[in-house]
C-alpha cells in the first residue's frame, strides 16, 4: 500500500467509478456531474487517492477557494468525498489522506480548511471544530397561496443566461470568486431547480434561487441573490412548485432578509457553517487587525505566542491554548467574553470584527 498521492489525468476515470460505487450507489448519474469543477481531468490532481493493485481504496478531494469578505480576501481548502473501500476501514487511511490534504492546504497558503459531515468526533481528531453560521429559514406552505406582485415576470427554467447571474452573485459581500463558466457549468448539476424573477418593463434579472445539487440539497435553496424587494416574492413562487417546505440557506449577514422573512412567519433555525481547521492563524489575525484599523481601532491585538494565542483590544489581552477553541471564538458561535474574562469595552470592540463574516455558498461545497 503506497502513502496518499495525486491521481494520474489517466487514472481519472478510475477515481470517478470508485466514488460513484462507494458514495453514489443509487442515482443514475456520475458524481463528476455534481461537482463539474472538481473532478475534471485537469482537476483530478486536487484528489488524494491510496491505491492497491492499482485501484483506489481511500480518496479524498479538496478544491481551492478564494473567498471575497469585508476582511478582505480567504483562500480556503474544501475537502469532500472522504471514503474508503469497507474492506480497507480503520487502518488509518483516510486519515493519513486528510493529514497529507491539511499539508498540501498549509503549503498553498490557504488560512482554513472547510468541510461537511456528522462525523463530528472523526474530524475532531484532526483539529477540524463545528463552527461559524448558517441560519435556515423554512418557508411555511401558506406562502404557496400569497398574490405574486404584478410587476414581476417569474420563470422555473435553467435556460437563464451565466453572465446574468454572476452579476447578482457579485453584489453578495462574502461568496468565493467564481466566473460566468463556473455557473454554467453548475447549472448543469442533475437536480438543479432555477427560479428566476425579471423586472416586467426592463427584462431585467432582479433576483433568482436554486433549489437542488445531485444528491444533496433537495428542497433546499443553497444559492441565491437579488434585493429582498423581488426576492420574497420569487421564493413564494418557487415555493408554489413543491408539495413540501422549501428552506432557505443563508448567512448570518443577511439580516434585512431574515428579519423580514421571520416576520412572515418563516422558523428560523440557527446551525454551523461547517467543520472548520484553522490552518494559518497569523494570516488571519493580520486582515484581523488590518479591518480593525479601517474601522479605526489601532489597539486590537490578536497574535500567536509561545503556544498560546494571544486576544485582545489595548492592554486587556487573553491566551487561548485550543485551536479548536480559538475556530470557534473566530468564526463563532463562541463569544470571547464566553470563552474568558474580558473588559467590556474589549468585548465592545473585538464585536465590531467578530465573528468573521464567513459563508460558503451550496455550489462550493464538495
Ligand atoms: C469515515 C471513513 C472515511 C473513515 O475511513 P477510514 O479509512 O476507516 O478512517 P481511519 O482508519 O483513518 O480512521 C478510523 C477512525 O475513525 C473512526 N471512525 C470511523 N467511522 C466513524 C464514524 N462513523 N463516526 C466516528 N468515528 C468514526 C474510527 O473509530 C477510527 O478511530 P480511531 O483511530 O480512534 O480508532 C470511512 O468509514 C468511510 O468511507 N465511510 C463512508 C463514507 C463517509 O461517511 N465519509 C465521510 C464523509 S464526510
């Protein structure tokens, strides 16, 4: 058994039928459907593979993101379709695979490593912690029988033009970097739902949701955008498609939208982003620091000393030893002042940049 290495472009087909028969078993189509971007042949070098007589018996992907947010911008490592063959299980593969994917992430400079799962304890073990935000609104079936605004034209259809969307995309504060080709290419996933909303006079896309990735995300709306003017009336329509409760996916920023869909009667459920794995903690605290600044606090301090990293705001500082605690206190939802003692005017000011203002949208997930 040789250690975890990069898959050949001409192992590619390899990789794509041993994922589809371990995590794929019951769909008609391939997993390279689902994650166009990932497991192209160009991109199979981002797939960490063990192999025996040739064959892949553990594999792991991890994709690159560059994160636009008010702090500036993230590289972050989204690893996925972690598995290994039932008969090669607890002999420590897929964590020497994922130790080898943290390494590869460290060296590229990445500032953390994302994933999603419910073996919390499993990743724990890795320094991997739940933390961040992401709040769920269900959207209750009344909404189905609400009157549409006239001056809105709707349509349930993927025909929708890449570039259009991008540009809604790109009026979201945090979301990673992506191109017009990257959309299109996502829309092409097997159970992909677009709902779109255009401006009756101008045909101007206004706002759209998507509802559906492969195999996951059924009933959820994972990407969306547009001003909350025409983007509650387009989830009411997209909701009068579906028999069951559609739920919104979004960031904790997003309080305008939340605020107004709890008033009409939306439940909101607060969850985590994900399972997060500081990799660079000092290039964090730097656009930290540097967003303090800009929001006009010199004294903020957050740094790394000895083995202790060290927060606070003048001369009122506190060590934390966990990484994993410290993921929790950056990202949330652990409140420094939970965590220690502080001053109130450090739990005043650390707030202004705390927690980071993080989100990954559906189609980056892997
Ligand atoms: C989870 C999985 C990838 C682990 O692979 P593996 O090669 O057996 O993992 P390793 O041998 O490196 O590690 C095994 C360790 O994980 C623990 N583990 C395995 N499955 C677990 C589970 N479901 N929950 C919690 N811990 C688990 C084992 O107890 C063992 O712990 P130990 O080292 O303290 O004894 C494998 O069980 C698998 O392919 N499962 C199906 C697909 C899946 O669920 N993937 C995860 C998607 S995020």
């Amino acid at each position: 058994m040789e250690d975890p290495r990069s898959p050949t472009p001409q192992e590619r087909d390899k990789v794509v039928e041993f994922l589809d028969t371990q995590l794929r078993p019951n769909v008609s189509w391939s997993i390279a459907e689902e994650y166009p971007l990932a497991f192209s042949k160009d991109k199979i070098k981002n797939s960490k593979i063990i192999t025996e007589n040739s064959l892949p018996i553990a594999h792991a992907h991890m994709e690159t993101l560059l994160i636009k947010t008010p702090l500036g911008l993230f590289k972050v490592a989204a690893i996925g379709s972690v598995v290994t063959h039932p008969q090669f299980r607890n002999k420590g593969l897929s964590q020497k695979i994922l130790n080898q994917c943290l390494k590869e992430a460290k060296d590229q400079l990445c500032d953390f490593a994302i994933l999603w799962t419910d073996l919390f304890d499993f990743y724990r073990k890795l320094d991997f912690e739940l933390a961040g935000h992401e709040y769920s609104l269900k959207i209750p079936l009344s909404w189905k029988n609400k009157p549409l605004p006239e001056n809105f034209r709707f349509l349930n259809s993927i025909k929708v033009k890449a570039s259009e969307i991008l540009k809604i995309y790109n009026t979201h504060r945090t979301g990673t970097l992506r191109t017009a080709k990257d959309i299109e290419n996502f829309l092409k996933i097997p159970n992909t739902s677009l709902f779109t909303a255009w401006d009756k006079k101008t045909n101007q896309l206004l706002a759209y949701a998507v509802e559906g990735k492969g195999a996951d995300l059924t009933n959820y709306i994972h990407e969306w955008g547009g001003k909350v003017s025409a983007f509650i009336p387009l989830l009411q329509f997209a909701q009068s498609h579906y028999s069951q409760s559609l739920t919104l996916i979004a960031p904790r920023h997003s309080e305008n939208l939340i605020r107004q869909m709890s008033h009409n009667g939306a439940d909101l459920h607060k969850g985590y982003l994900g399972m997060i794995r500081i990799l660079h903690p000092q290039n964090i605290f730097f656009k930290m620091q540097r967003y303090a600044r800009q929001l006009g606090y010199t004294d903020v301090i957050c740094t790394c000393i000895e083995d202790k990293f060290v927060l606070g705001y003048k001369n009122d500082l506190v060590g934390i030893s966990s990484l994993r605690s410290l993921t929790q206190i950056l990202f949330g939802p652990l409140k420094l002042e939970e965590a220690v003692r502080i001053k109130p005017q450090t739990k005043e000011v650390l707030e202004k940049i705390l927690p980071l203002p993080m989100w990954v949208w559906g189609w980056d997930s892997i």
